[in-house]
C-alpha cells in the first residue's frame, strides 16, 4: 500500500488584487493564488465583491470566507503561482 502525500496547509494569505491571494504554505513555498476560476460557480459568487473578497482567513490550513466558502489547500497548493524567493 502507498502512502499519499498531504498537501501543505495554507499558513498565511493576504489579499494581491480583486480575485488573487499572496499565500504562503506550510512547505515553505509562497505564490499567489488567483481565485477568479471558479467565481462563476454559485457557491462562490460572493468572492467576486472585493470587499467580501478582503475577508479572507486562514483556519485549520484552509482559505475561508465568514459564509463558510472555502479553498482546500490540495486546489491551493495545486495552483499556486510562485513568487521570486519564494520556494525552499
């Protein structure tokens, strides 16, 4: 039996624009994760107002939003656009 890889959790993310977050994991890696993919589905339609968008936090390694929206850290981890010095 193999063993499957958890995804690093979400330790840190601060708001980089309308729909992108500059997120740092618990790998060590950092990038920006652009949420504006999935703002067409209806559970997410609330990011797309910026200030609802602001109120990001991070809990138990999950990007979350005060209506329970979330972004597992596998999708952010997955998508994850690195920055300059920002891996290990």
């Amino acid at each position: 039996m193999s063993a499957v890889a958890e995804a690093p959790d979400v330790v840190r993310a601060t708001v980089a624009g309308p729909t992108r977050l500059l997120v740092e994991l618990s790998d060590g890696r950092r990038g920006v994760f652009d949420a504006s993919p999935w703002l067409h589905l209806p559970v997410f339609a609330a990011l797309r107002d910026r200030v609802y968008f602001s109120r990001v936090r991070v809990q138990h390694g999950v990007l979350c939003w005060p209506d329970e929206e979330d972004f597992a850290p596998e999708t952010v981890a997955a998508r994850l656009e690195p920055i300059a010095g920002g891996s290990r």
